[in-house]
C-alpha cells in the first residue's frame, strides 16, 4: 500500500522507498525526518481541496508535512504482518 493511500490514523511501518523517483535534495530532507525501511508511520491529515494536497505524517516520534508525490513514493505494510521482527517468539 502506498502511504498516499493510508487512512488516516491507521499506523504503518515503511516497507520500502522509491528512492529514485525523488531528487538528491528531497531523498536527504526525507532521510534527516528519519523517513527510512522500517520506520513507523501514521497520516494524521490530508490537506488542500478534497484532501488532496499535502499530508500531515507522523514518523517515528515527528509530525512532518508531505507533498503527495513524495508519499507516492513511499510503500507501507500494515495488518499482522507489520510487527514483523518486533514480535516475541511463540512459545
């Protein structure tokens, strides 16, 4: 699932990121918000005219803003599945 496509309050973990479809200078700024594979993540609002425009995203611990190409680019994991590696062993 695409973060762009998240519903809001529904938290996340980022699975992978299109590094390629974003400029040097705006893959660094993501990086230094700690946007990076295995962060969590949470759209807390869409702006603009029918939510359309910016997303305001929780990661990690920060509220940043997102334009919605960027979070175009950012591929998520919910569901059980989203613990992975984070979970205690069954016994």
């Amino acid at each position: 699932m695409l973060l762009d496509k998240l519903p809001n309050g529904r938290p996340a973990f980022i699975d992978r990121i299109e590094w390629d479809r974003l400029s040097l200078g705006e893959a660094q700024r993501l990086r230094e918000f700690g946007v990076e594979e295995g962060s969590s993540v949470e759209t807390l609002h869409r702006g603009g005219l029918f939510g359309r425009g910016a997303l305001a995203c929780r990661v990690g611990r920060m509220t940043i803003a997102m334009r919605r190409d960027h979070a175009h680019a950012i591929h998520v994991r919910t569901g059980p599945d989203s613990d992975r590696g984070t979970a205690a062993p069954a016994v």
